[in-house]
C-alpha cells in the first residue's frame, strides 16, 4: 500500500526510478552536505549567536526547506542555509558595518519575503526562463567547476599563493590522499554502473580514516541544545533603516541567484527539463526556497537556499521529491545524532563533490562552440564561478558578456527584455556597489 502511494505521488515510474534509488540518493545527498550543520553554527557564533541554539535552527531551517521542496515541487533538491550568505551575514553586515545579528536576521527575513512576493507574481520564474540555453549550460558547467573547487581546496590539494594565487598542495596529507582515493574509487564504482557508488565512497573513506586514527569516532546521541537564545530573535524594524536597503538586496540578490544557478545545473544534470528546455513546477520550487528563508530566519539563522550538492545525489539517481523527503528526514535525525554525523571528515565528501563537478562540466558539450557569441558568453560564466568563488557573480557576468556580445555582433534578435535588464543592473551593481 505504501509503496504504491508513493509511487503515484511522487511519479516514481514516470520518472523512472524506484524508492530505494531515491533513498539511496538522499542519503548520498545529506552525506555530501552534512557538514553544513556543523559549519553554519561556528560561522553564526562569531556574530554573537548561541552555537547550539544555531545548530538546531540550522537542523530545523534545512528540513523545513527540503520537505517543502520535496513534497510539494517534487524536486531532489535539498535546502540548508548557504555558506555565502552566513558569511555575509556574520563578515559583513554584523563585523563589518556593525550591525547586531537580531537586526542582520530581520535583513533575511525581509529578504524572503521579498523572494516570495517575486515567486508568487512569477517574476522570478520569467527571469530563470528568460535565461538563454547557451548561458544555462555555461552556469550548469560553472556550478561543476565551483564544486571542483571547494572539493580540491577542502582537502588541500589547492592551496593560496602569494605569487600565482593558487598552486598545489602537500598531497602527501591525508586530507588529499582520502580525497583523491575517493574520488577515484567514486569514479570506477559508477563507471561499473555499482548503484549508490558515491554513497559506497564516502562511508568507505570515513570508515578507513577511522580505522587509521585519522578521524575521531565523535559518539551516537546527544540530545538537542535549546534554541531560546535566537528563537523569534529576529528585529524587523531595525532592519527597516534606510542604510539596511543594501544589506536586504544583497541577501535576495544572492539567494535569487544562487537558487537559480543551483535549479538550472541540476535540472540540466538530471534531465528534469521540459521539452523546451524549461523547468516544470518551477514556482513551486522557488516559493519553497522563499518559505525556508522566511522559516529559518525566525528560528535563529542566515538565508536557507538551494544547494549544489544536491547534484551528487542526482548523480547517485535521484529524480523526485522521495530524494529531497529522505533529506529531510536525515536532517531531523540529526538533532538528536550530532556526533555521529560529525564523524564524516570534510575529505570524506570532497571526493564525492568532484566526481560531481566532472558530471556537470558535460553540459559544456552541449554549448554552440561553432558560434563565438554563444561560446564565449559560456566560458566567461563557467570561469567566473570558481575563479571569483560565487555563483551569483558567475551569472552576472555571463549576462554581461553575453547581452555586450550580441549586440555588437549584431545579433540583437538572441536578446530578450529580461537579459538586458539584468545585464544592465548588474554592470550598475559591479561598478558602482561593489
């Protein structure tokens, strides 16, 4: 009975896949962002927030969000708060212009109401669908590199250098040598078509740095801290003043982005467009990005959105909402088994996120390479993610260099309303508020 229930309601067999393929995928998909609820709190509590309270929030904030998008949108679209955007809240709104945390949480729960006014009127869903095809698979390949990023600098395979920037790292550590066994072992196990092979890496990379003292075994239940200290903490009319315009619209524009490149690269990856290349149920999948802003900031924590990571469980086969539920269901359990998902290193997962970033650069496969206009435009935004290390900067020059390109080209007939308005504020943002 239950089984044929959540096959109707999810379209399990339209989609072609099975409910352990989906639970496979959610699992595959927690792992590789379980470490978002330990992350989040230390960023968060260098802004004066309670650590455990922030840990709960985030735990809560996350279910919330991905339950929303699995049951409703029936996307496999996992939500938590971004690691971007608590950065901004806490580096820059709080330590920077010296804000207090109740007023930089009232700025994101503004921020979602602003995001969920624009989903229920369609604006937003005009603005992704007005994204042309070439510019799509410059973002799906640009969020493949991002990830190829984070992975290779979480395990200190790229490192900083004061001459080139970047250059490579001590691969002797055991923080690259995991990382690299993963990604390895990932890559063969799905090359020989093992289901759940990106699961099967990560927990064989946290069980064998264990057993070699790499990795602390940190326990299994703790119960959940209080979430007093930032629950409903959040101070709306101090963040109603004038010079909080700026702070609210970069929270929005980054998480409009940031969904939007997430939703685009993973639908592209996963094959859940349309036949014209669009995403069906879009709207329901940006309200319910919108709902978890709004949730997560009056439970005590930054802007809930989108993650990339979603994509390893795409990989792992993942086609409905089942994936996102099962998400959802992880993060709960995790209020209460703390140590146990501390136990996954940071290395555990970096393999799995570049096996990831492999699968979403062939999208750059699909791109006009014969044509110059719709290439260039493509490489600009796939470069730009990683190099600038934001998504949302990513889009934004990609739209410039495209809408700057056609026109002169003379190929005024590939530009639509909403990218030359969009290109047009964000050269106004680079060049007068940045």
């Amino acid at each position: 009975m239950l089984k044929r229930q959540l096959n109707n309601y999810f379209k399990l067999d339209e989609h072609k896949t099975t409910i352990r393929t989906e639970i496979i995928a959610g699992i595959t998909t927690f792992l590789t962002m379980a470490y978002i609820i330990f992350v989040n709190p230390n960023v968060l509590a260098q802004a004066g927030m309670d650590q455990g309270a922030v840990f709960v929030a985030t735990c809560l904030a996350a279910a919330i969000g991905t339950l929303i998008m699995g049951a409703w949108a029936n996307y496999p679209v996992a939500l938590a708060p971004g690691m971007g955007l608590n950065a901004f809240f806490t580096y820059t709104v709080v330590l920077g212009m010296g804000k207090t945390w109740e007023v930089a949480l009232g700025a994101v729960f503004l921020s979602g109401v602003a995001f969920f006014l624009l989903s229920v009127f369609r604006i937003r869903e005009w603005i992704i669908n007005s994204i042309p095809m070439s510019l799509r698979l410059g973002i799906a390949a640009g969020i493949g590199l991002f990830l190829a990023i984070i992975a290779l600098q979480n395990a200190g395979i790229v490192v900083g250098h004061p001459a080139t920037l970047l250059t490579i790292g001590d691969l002797s550590q055991p923080a690259a040598l995991y990382t690299l066994a993963g990604f390895f072992a990932i890559t063969a196990l799905s090359y020989l078509r093992v289901t759940g092979a990106v699961m099967i890496g990560i927990l064989g990379v946290t069980i064998v740095a264990i057993a070699l003292g790499h990795s602390e075994f940190g326990g299994i239940v703790s119960m959940p801290p209080s979430m007093a200290p930032v629950l409903f903490n959040l101070d709306i009319a101090g963040a109603l003043e004038v010079g909080m315009i700026s702070v609210i619209f970069a929270f929005l524009f980054v998480d409009l982005f940031d969904t939007a490149g997430t939703l685009v690269g993973v639908a592209q990856r996963g094959g859940l467009l349309d036949e014209n290349g669009k995403l069906p149920r879009l709207n329901r999948a940006l309200m319910a990005d919108s709902t978890a802003t709004m949730s997560g900031a009056l439970l005590g924590t930054s802007s809930t959105t989108s993650y990339i990571e979603s994509a390893s469980g795409i990989a792992a086969g993942g086609r409905t909402g089942l994936t996102a539920v099962v998400v959802c269901i992880l993060f709960l359990i995790s209020l209460f088994f703390a140590p146990l998902a501390g136990s996954i290193p940071v290395y555990a997962t970096s393999g799995a996120l570049l096996y990831v970033a492999v699968l979403m650069c062939g999208s750059l496969a699909y791109a006009n390479w014969d044509d110059v206009s719709d290439a260039a435009p493509v490489l600009i935004a796939a470069l730009a993610m990683p190099l600038t290390y934001s998504i949302a900067n990513g889009i934004a020059l990609g739209f410039i260099s495209y809408t700057a390109i056609k026109l002169l080209s003379g190929r005024r007939e590939d530009l639509n309303a909403a990218v030359v308005v969009l290109s047009i504020l964000f050269a106004l943002k680079f060049l007068f508020l940045d």
